[in-house]
C-alpha cells in the first residue's frame, strides 16, 4: 500500500470509530458562537384583559367622578388579584420639570409627586409611566387592597396594553389621570393642556406586587406581562400572595 493510500486509510477509519466526548461534555451543547434561540410566550392582549374585568365587583363604598362637575358614576371594582376601574385620562405632568411638563405647559404643574423614585427625587412624568389613584377617604383607600407607589398596573386603550406603576395620588373624589409618558405609550395625546382620553381607559391595578426601585420601567413591563398573563389565566386554588411571591423585582411584602 502507498504512504498516500495508508494516511487516507486511517483517517478514514478515524471518522468512523466511535467518539469518546470528556466527561460532563454534551452533544448538543450549543458552541461558543452559536445563536441562542429563545422562545417567548405572546403578549397579552388588550382584548384578553377587557374579558376578564367585564363584571364588575365594585369594592369601593362610593363612586368618583371623571372630572370637577362630572356625575360620581365610576366604581372600584376588584377580584383576589387585581382592583380596576373605567374611566377618562388625564394628563399629570407634576414631578420632575422638563421640556413637555413645566409650568408654562401647564397651567396645574407641581415640582412633586407622592412617590419619589430611590434617589428621593420627585418621579419623572415625562419619561415614567405612572398612573394617579385617588387620596385616600371614606369611598376608597388603596392601601386597604395591597395597593401603594411602585404598584403594577396594566393600562388598556383600545388595542393596546402598557404597563406602569402607581406613582401619584390625586383628589379624593376624581379617578382616571396617569403620566405624560403612560399616554404617549398608549397612543394618547398627551398634551397636558387638552389632551388625554375622555373616555375608554382600563386601568388594571395587581394587588401586592410593587416594583422596586419605583423608576425601574423594565421591571414594572416583566412583571406586569406575567401578572397579566396569570390574571387572564386564572388558575383555581392560588391565592393572589402566592402566585406573586417570588417574581424578581417584588417588594418584601409580596412575599409576606
């Protein structure tokens, strides 16, 4: 046999023979440069979520108004996991001044929000999608719902869905304001001087799950498309503590 023939031989019979991989070496390891596919569940639809608040359970002892002089007409509805309301939007454009929200854009700008983000710098309407629920009285307290600032909300317009945080608090007898920047996401015009929605908003508001640091809006968008997916889902038997607990980005109190 040829020099030639004999080294085409054996590397023939090598790519024959079985290979033996080192421990802990698995064939279908990805390589070092392989494009890693993940896969991700379907957001949830507007259309999903306006089924699963059609009935309303009203939690409040009273109803609120849209605006000054409107009839008190819009209730607090809840279920274990969630309390919800239908209402109008306004604009709040209070917090941290900028080029779209300041006193020259409107005429009822304030320096402040009842939340802070963590630096303890009043939030940032502008760029935070946050929503506005009423003080605290005898028709309603959130705090008594596993409510407070940081608290994850899925806001419905239309086809749309976003997800902010409870940021602000506004008067005791009015529902239906959010954010500059929860508008805008929403395709509403947020003008804080005549724009807004006056009608049509969905504002879904999940009980004991607040994102922390409060400014953190991709933690409030993760956490609130699972919250939302469990809310249209509805397992039987899990309380709202515990389908809550132990989702990254949670206060303690969610897992109380």
């Amino acid at each position: 046999m040829h020099a030639q023939s004999l080294t085409l031989a054996v590397a023939g019979a090598a790519l024959l023979a079985p290979t033996t991989l080192p421990a802990g070496t698995h064939r279908d390891r990805p390589q070092p440069h392989a494009r890693r596919v993940e896969w991700r569940e379907d957001p949830v639809r507007a259309a999903d979520l306006l089924a699963a608040v059609r009935d309303c359970a009203s939690v409040s002892r009273g109803r609120y108004r849209s605006d000054n002089g409107a009839p008190a007409k819009i209730p607090i509805c809840g279920t274990e996991d969630a309390v919800f309301w239908k209402a109008d939007m306004d604009i709040d454009c209070d917090g941290r001044p900028g080029s779209r929200c300041n006193r020259r854009t409107d005429p009822h700008f304030s320096a402040s929000t009842s939340y802070a983000q963590s630096d303890g710098r009043p939030l940032n309407a502008e760029r935070l999608p946050f929503i506005v629920v009423p003080a605290p009285s005898r028709i309603w307290d959130y705090r008594d719902h596993g409510v407070g600032g940081g608290s994850v909300v899925a806001v419905v317009y239309r086809d749309r869905v976003r997800y902010a945080v409870v940021g602000d608090t506004g008067p005791r007898n009015i529902i239906g304001e959010a954010s500059y920047a929860t508008a805008k996401a929403l395709g509403i015009r947020p003008d804080p001087h005549g724009g807004g929605a006056r009608s049509g908003v969905t504002y879904i508001v999940f009980k004991h799950a607040r994102v922390s640091p409060i400014e953190d809006r991709a933690a409030a968008v993760a956490t609130g498309e699972r919250l939302a997916r469990e809310f249209v889902d509805r397992p039987d038997g899990v309380t709202g503590r515990q389908r809550y607990a132990g989702y990254p980005g949670l206060t303690p109190e969610a897992r109380e």
